[in-house]
C-alpha cells in the first residue's frame, strides 16, 4: 500500500474514532492519578476513541474553560469531573446548545440533571456515613474529640464525606469535631493543616479523619514530627478515605485504623454509556460505582472488611 493510500487511510480512521474531551479535575492525590491513567488506558484509539484530556489544576475557571474548548473544537462527547458543584449552568447549556452530550464522572454537581447526559460516580455521603458508623461501632461509649482535614472546598467528595460523617457524630452526645480545615485533597495540605491542629490542640484529640489518603500522610508525618502515636497501636485513630494501594498498605501495617474506599476506575462504565448512546440504546441516567471500606487487620466490625495482603497485592493503583 502505498503512502499516499497508507495515509488516507488512517485519516479514515482518525474520522471514525469517537472524540471525547475529559475536563480533569488536576493532579492532587494518588486517586486522581489513578482516575487520569484509568481514562488513558480505557479511552485508547483501540477501543474507538480519541481522547482529549486536560488537567485543570483543580482551578474552576481552567475547568469552564476546558469544557468551552471541547465545545468549540465540536468533540463528540465531553466528560467533567467537576472541582466544585457549584457554578456549572451556564456552559452546560452551551454544550446543550452545541448538541454535545455531557457525562458528569467522580463527583457531583448542582444543576439540573436536564443539563447533562448522564452521571457515573461515588457516593461521598455514603462514605462519610460509613467512616462514623465505623467510629461509634468501635469507641462504644467511649468520647470522641476529632480533628478532621477536609478536601477541596466546594468539592462534591469534601461536602458528601463531612455532611455523612457530622450526621453520626450527631448521633453522640459525648463527640465533638473540635475542628476541620480543608488540606485540599493533597499531602502538603494535610500536614500543614495537621500542624496548626496540633498547635492548638495538643493533648485534646483522640481521633484524626483525613478526607483522602494523601492528606493522611501529610497528617502522620506531622504526627510523627510531634511524637503523637496513631493507627492501631497509637494514641489516636486515623480514618483516612480513598483506600488507594499506599493507604491500604498503612491499613494492612495498622497505621490508619480505616481507610474507607471511593474507587476511581470509572472510565469503562462511563465507556458503556458513550457506547449505548452511539448505539441508540437506553442508558441509566445515573450510575453509581460501588465503595468498600478496609480496617486493620484484627478489628471487627459490621462496616468494614478487615484488610489481607491479598486484598492489598490486587489493588494496582
Ligand atoms: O473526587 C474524589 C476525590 O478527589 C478523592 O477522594 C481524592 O483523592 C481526589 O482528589
């Protein structure tokens, strides 16, 4: 075949394959690394697909701007993982406009479900619901005095997880959350966040929840720093969520007492759905994808699978 043909041909291709934008959140945490490789790996010219993905640097405005690009470029379909919930109407009515479907994947939004195509995500409150089921089950009668280090602010995962877990510290008169601060999803805003907790708290707190595993391990090494015990053996309990391989790996070594799970391989649900719309068929409009949540090994409980090494030596991301 000649070159002339050879390329015509693969522009032939090029015009078969499906174009997806995929509005990214950044590249804060080991889940959104996880998340962006999933994307990578599933989106492939292979399966059909072209894929356009931008890191937004969890900045709201780049994110706007993104998704106009894809607009503008005339993709087939444009997937976001929205940094905030708030503030989307305006350019999902303009991709509504253009005609282009809109899956919103990983966290949620506040617009009406008539702006966008479909949802494909975790379930924050749930998981924030399941960390203080797991508390109370554990402490018994025991007082709780929590730090806790939210996510981003604004973010649907930060909201969901504090809103599910302050309903079951409502539940007993004996907690308090003496404070929560956003560390923003990342190991240097759990540190510094867990700095200025110990500062003011010192001797006060007996239990640490970390909104994602990397503000944990921000939040230990200024534990560590401090020479304040945590995890199984320590002075404090550490929840953390996110149940990535390294945070499994603390569980499995009793440094984290919890890890509670939102998993971030979503793209070939979210695949499926692209393909039964290219397909004419019924999609859900909303599919969730399902949490677990991992204890320490030794520790019992209703709400929580007692971490092996066989567990951890499956987890890849
Ligand atoms: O939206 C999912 C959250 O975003 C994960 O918990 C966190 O690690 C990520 O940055």
């Amino acid at each position: 075949i000649g070159a002339a043909a050879m390329g015509m041909a693969m522009t032939a291709n090029a015009a078969d394959l499906i174009k997806v934008g995929y509005a990214q959140v950044g590249h804060e945490s080991d889940w959104r690394t996880a998340n962006t490789k999933n994307y990578q790996d599933t989106f492939t010219e292979d399966n059909g697909y072209s894929l356009e993905l931008v890191d937004c640097d969890n900045d709201h405005a780049k994110q706007i701007e993104a998704v106009r690009n894809f607009i503008q470029e005339g993709l087939d379909y444009i997937i976001i993982a929205p940094i905030q919930s708030a503030g989307w109407d305006t350019v999902l009515q303009e991709a509504q406009d253009a005609g282009i479907p809109v899956i919103i994947a990983d966290r949620e939004i506040d617009a009406d479900e008539s702006l966008y195509t479909a949802w494909v995500g975790t379930a924050p409150h749930d998981e924030g619901v399941t960390a203080g089921k797991w508390l109370g089950e554990q402490l018994g009668d025991k007082e709780a005095n929590i730090l806790q280090i939210e996510g981003s602010v604004g973010a649907s995962a930060a909201i969901g997880r504090t809103e599910g877990f302050q309903e079951e510290v409502d539940k007993h008169d004996n907690w308090k959350i003496l404070d929560s601060q956003s560390g923003d999803f990342t190991q240097d805003g759990g540190q510094q966040v867990m700095e200025s907790f110990i500062k003011s708290y010192e001797g006060k707190f007996n239990v640490v929840v970390c909104q994602n595993d990397n503000e944990a391990y921000g939040a230990m090494d200024a534990m560590d720093a401090a020479g304040i015990t945590y995890g199984v053996d320590g002075d404090v309990t550490l929840i953390s969520y996110d149940a990535t391989h390294d945070g499994l790996q603390y569980t499995l070594d009793g440094k984290f007492n919890l890890d509670v799970e939102c998993n971030p391989i979503q793209a070939q649900t979210v695949s499926d759905v692209i393909q039964k719309i290219q397909n004419k068929e019924d999609y859900e409009k909303k599919t969730l994808i399902k949490d677990e949540a991992f204890n320490a090994p030794g520790i019992k409980s209703e709400f929580a699978t007692e971490i092996t090494k066989d567990i951890l030596d499956k987890r890849a991301y």
